[in-house]
C-alpha cells in the first residue's frame, strides 16, 4: 500500500500517517474503504505492530479513519470529500477541538513544551500557595461543607478593588468566583447564548470557547485579528450581515496571537456592540501580565454591556482554579444561579488560598518579577525565531505567546506531529482558527521555547522541506 523508508529522517509513523492521508486526499483509499488490519498492515511493510497502532490512532484522532469495534478501521466519511485534498480546505472541526483538550494534557509531561497554555511552576507564585496554605492549615479553617454560592467573599471584595485600581466600578456582589476562566466563559456562554444565535469570536482565538460554543449550537462568525488589535471592516460587516447576540473576545494580549488593541478601536467595538445589541465578553486572564495599564473595555463600558472574565491561574498557579467574572448586578444573579444548577458552589478552600496569596505581601513583586521574566523571554526567543526566517506577526514584550510563521512550514500542525516525534510539545495555528485548515502559523509559549534545542529541531524540519522536490 505504501513504500516506507527506513532510513528516512522522518518517523516511521509520520510516513504512515502522511502516506494514508495522501491516498486518502487522492481518492485511492475511498470513504467507507476498510484498511488492512493492524497485523497485516505491519507484516505487508515490515514494521512493528505498535507502529501501526500509533499512525492509525493519529489518524483516527485527526479524522481521517474511524475505528469500529470488532470490525476494524475505515477512512471517515466528511462533509466534502473531494476537498481533503486541497491544502487550504477547511478540516473537521469536531477533531481540532478534541484533539486540542485531549493532546495539550496529553503532552504535557513532553520535556519541551513550546506550544503549552501555562508557565513552568518557578514562575509562578508558589511561594505565596505555600504560605497561604500553611496558614489555612493553622487557622482552624472548616473544610466541610460548602462555600458561598458568589464565592469567598473576602477575595470577593479584593477582586473589586483591583478593578477600581483599572477604572472599574464595581461592588464586591457583581463579582462572582468560578473554577477558572474556562467556568466563567462557559457560564456568560449559556446565559446569553441559545442555539441557532450567531455569536462572534476572535480568528485566530480560543479553541476552547468555540467548542464551548458550538455545543451550545451556536454558529460562529470569526473576527480576523490584525497585529494592531481588531480588522474593524470586517467586524462591522460580520455584524450588520449575521447579526450576532455576542462577541467572546480577547483585546489584550490575546492567544494566540499576543496583539493588544488600541483604545481607538475599543471605542468602536463599543458603539457598534451598543447600535447593534451586542453582549461584549471580555476575556482579560493576561491582564496582571501587563506593564502598562491598557484600558479594558470594561473600563470604558462600566459593565453596561460587558462581562469581564479573570483568572488568578496563569500567575498563581493552574492548580488553585479560581477565576472570576465581573457583570451588571441583574446579569451576576442570573450567572450565579446558574453556576448553582450546573456545579454548585465553587471551593471556598481554594478561594481562601487565593486570598492568603494575594495579601501575604509579596503579590505585588511577584508580578513585577514575572514581567520582567517575560519580557526577556521575548526578546530571545523572537531573535531566535527571526533568525532562522519566522515571521512574527506581532512583538507586545509581554504575555506569554509570540504568533509565528516560516516560509517553508507551511503546515503547522504536520510539523508538530512531527516534532511530537522527538519530545517537542508546539501549538499549531490549525488549533485556533474559526474554521481549522492548514496554515504555517504557530504559538510559541515564550517561557518554555528559551531552548535552543527546540530551534535546533525547527531548522532541520526547514532543512527537509527544503530539500524536497517541488519545494
């Protein structure tokens, strides 16, 4: 079926998996075509049976097979056939967004995590998690039961005084405290979201929120991102041809790409979302990543129009899971209802180690610490990548992700199953369009790509596409 090289620099799975695909994108192998068993698959090429589990679980993963008990493999049926062979076409959403929740964990114990979600744990504060829990241990603290429905309302209270600190006014009970960002989005999802609704989200943006999205039957209408914030034509005539109830968006130091959005521009997110009806979701995690005090659409707003979701877990630590959302009062009663019925109450043990973090003195220069950290990391990894040819389509100096591209890579996703291969975790740009297709863009988590070894193996993937015909 396939003449595989055993002595090719590429794996023998990646020849597997690229070899099925082509056949496949050709119409050699049909839809509904069975392949050979695993066993026949490896005594007809001569490789090893754990080999072909691994190339066709990829290719199940990446939809292009489907794996029926008892009966064996078989080339998935998709919506348009004929398209899977163009490099362009758009791929099967259902297996970005999975394979996306399934693999970031999955490769996360990988040793060079370039393209992961959250910094090494010497940058965050786990000194202050340490201190805080000690004290909670000797304070008598109760751990049964269950904690307030809006959450600890000491943190509470703290949250709304570093909004006042970014020009928003709000009182502690239009705070309420969720397991992460990803429960606040979640939750802003189904209160202003029913199925059929046209929502806008950012492109590229957060392969989470459109999963959460669609599984709401939401239809999602992208917003291209530009290195200076938002491409504002094609917002309002998103708007004034879909008529969206919402728009999930990220203006500051946004992930993928890491562009922040210029107050001009936010100010006229504002009146088209107040002519047209909009909900803004503002989704602003990166905030306490920021050196400078960018306005927020909910400083400009005041929460008329916008949810503003944070999150305590990109800088104190992943585990603690706190976040929050900040609404107007009639909005926040309906969340917290609904956080009651879906989860019911969030951990008062890990709000109150939050709160003992963030008021045990050192908060304030840790932040500054880790700032600092992140610029630096910036700076030499954008150097590293403009060296060997990346284009960066934008350079904030701060946040955790630089958006990157080569010439010669120009998918993304085929590089990071390769370099998968040889211990290498990427974030490839696939993951985060509206409508998944082949693109050379990648993320780079600038904390974790400081390692020339992952640029060691970047430039040999560049050396062997180079050196392929055609190329």
């Amino acid at each position: 079926m396939l003449a595989l090289k055993p002595d090719s620099p590429t794996p023998l799975v990646g020849q597997i998996v690229d070899g099925l695909r082509r056949l496949i994108g050709e119409q050699t192998l049909k839809p509904g075509a069975k392949l050979p068993s695993i066993r026949a698959f490896a005594a007809a090429h001569g490789v090893s049976v754990f080999t072909v589990v691994e190339a066709y679980d990829r290719l199940v993963a990446q939809g292009w097979l489907v794996s029926r008990t008892s009966a064996g493999f078989f080339v998935k049926r998709r919506p348009v056939d004929g398209a899977l062979a163009g490099e362009s076409a758009p791929r099967d959403v259902s297996f970005d967004a999975s394979w996306y929740l399934k693999q970031i964990f999955e490769t996360s114990r990988l040793p060079l995590k370039a393209g992961c979600g959250w910094l090494p744990n010497d940058w965050l504060f786990e000194d202050g998690v340490r201190k805080a829990l000690r004290h909670l241990a000797s304070d008598g603290a109760e751990l049964g039961g269950y904690g307030s429905p809006a959450g600890h309302a000491a943190l509470r209270e703290l949250i709304a005084e570093a909004m006042a600190e970014q020009q928003v006014a709000a009182d502690p009970d239009q705070v309420l405290l969720v397991q992460g960002s990803s429960q606040a989005l979640d939750l802003a999802a189904r209160r202003l979201v029913k199925p059929g609704d046209t929502v806008l989200v950012d492109d590229p943006g957060y392969p989470n929120m459109f999963y959460m999205l669609r599984f709401l039957g939401a239809r999602l209408v992208g917003v291209p991102r530009t290195p200076q914030g938002y491409d504002l034509a094609a917002l309002e005539a998103a708007i004034l041809q879909h008529r969206p109830v919402a728009f999930f968006t990220q203006p500051r130091l946004q992930s993928p790409t890491g562009s922040v959005t210029p107050i001009a521009q936010l100010y006229r997110v504002l009146q088209l979302a107040e002519a047209h009806g909009l909900v803004l979701v503002e989704n602003d995690i990166y905030a306490d990543m920021d050196p400078e005090q960018h306005p927020s659409l909910a400083s400009l707003d005041q929460l008329k129009r916008v949810v503003y979701v944070g999150s305590f877990s990109k800088t104190i630590s992943p585990n603690i899971r706190v976040g929050w959302l900040v609404a107007a009062p009639e909005l926040v009663a309906g969340l917290t209802q609904l956080k009651l019925v879906s989860g019911l109450t969030s951990s008062d043990i890990t709000e109150r180690i939050a709160f003992g973090a963030l008021t045990e003195g050192r908060w304030r220069k840790h932040l500054r610490g880790l700032r600092e950290r992140l610029a630096d990391a910036h700076g030499r990894v954008g150097a590293r990548l403009l060296h060997l040819g990346f284009e960066l389509f934008a350079e904030p100096k701060a946040g955790m992700y630089l958006w990157a591209r080569h010439p010669d890579l120009t998918d993304s996703a085929e590089v990071s199953r390769e370099l998968a291969n040889d211990d290498v975790m990427l974030g490839p740009g696939e993951l985060f369009l509206v409508q998944p297709r082949p693109t050379g863009w990648t993320r780079f988590n600038v904390a974790y790509s400081d390692d020339q070894r992952i640029f060691d193996k970047l430039a040999q993937q560049i050396r062997l596409r180079a050196q392929q015909p055609g190329d």
